[in-house]
C-alpha cells in the first residue's frame, strides 16, 4: 500500500471481517508506523485471559486483532493502552473513570482501549463486528463508528497519514 492513501472503501465493502482486520493491519506496516516483524499476535491462552477479564464478548473481528496484532504493532496506537498486558483492567478503569457521573457501562461492553487515563472505546453489542463507542471525560458516550472494522480503519489510515509525516521531521526515533 502507497504511504498516504487510505484504505478504499470500495474493496471494503466486499471484504470479509478477517480480511478487513488484515488489511488494516498490511497498511500499518508500512515501515515508519511498523514493520513486520514490530506486529506481534497472542495466543489462544492469552486471548482467554484478556476474555475472562471482561463480561463482554470478544467478537470475531477483536478476537482476529489480538491473533493478529495484540501484543502490539511497532508505532500504531502508540501512547494508548489498547495492546497486551496494558488491555488487562481497562473495563475497571473506565468504570472509575465513569463514577460518580451517573453512567455505568452495560454488561456487554468491553473496552478496547483508553487514551491518557481521560477517554477510552468500547465495543457495544454482539456479533461479529460490533458498533464503537467513545468515551472522553466530561462528555457521554457515543457511537463513533458503526463497525470495530471501521474503528481500525479509521486509525490505521490517521496513524500511518500521521507518521509519514513526523518522519521527516526526525520524529522516526521516538
């Protein structure tokens, strides 16, 4: 894939969900965002850890991420708690952030990642490819993206925008 072109939405469309996780998963290894060989997959042992650490389920399309890249992929999400062992506890820490606003996750929520101890996504309902939900301190929560699909679309096509550019500018060894 080309730096600085996203992922189309055409071919999206009649992708299945393995096969949209893998190609988002192809652009962000890019060779500034991450190589290869910096996209490392869990087991199934660590992927019943990650499900028994959460009442939500682990659907097809998350549970083909963290096979895929779960134990982290070089610069991609890089200062987000959103890999292995970093995942572990973040559903109770979403919660605390939520207490005392009067908003409380559903049973079937699992957060997928949290952002500077002040927002965090969850995934929302069941399925194969459930709806993302957004959560920043001071707001509500929304839906942010219909699809978990969509989600790692979206910020494998920010992310590697964002990195061919900050290379240049010798930001490459952070």
């Amino acid at each position: 894939m080309d730096q600085g072109r996203s992922i189309s939405g055409e071919v999206w469309a009649g992708m299945s969900v393995t096969e949209r996780v893998r190609r988002c998963l192809d652009a962000v290894c890019d060779g500034t965002t991450a190589s290869p060989d910096d996209v490392h997959g869990l087991d199934d042992n660590v992927i019943g850890v990650i499900d028994k650490d959460q009442p939500g389920p682990i659907s097809g399309a998350y549970r083909c991420f963290l096979e895929s890249a779960g134990g982290g992929a070089g610069r991609f999400l890089q200062g987000s708690d959103v890999f292995h062992p970093q995942v572990i506890g973040l559903r109770a820490a979403a919660q605390e952030l939520l207490d005392g606003t009067g908003l409380e996750l559903r049973a079937e929520d699992r957060v997928i990642l949290m952002h500077q101890g002040s927002q965090f996504d969850f995934l929302r309902g069941h399925g194969e490819d459930p709806e993302v939900w957004s959560y920043c301190e001071g707001s509500v929560p929304r839906r942010s993206h219909a699809r978990f699909t969509e989600w790692l679309r979206d910020n494998a096509d920010e992310q590697t925008r964002a990195w061919a550019q900050l290379t240049p500018l010798g930001a490459y060894d952070l």
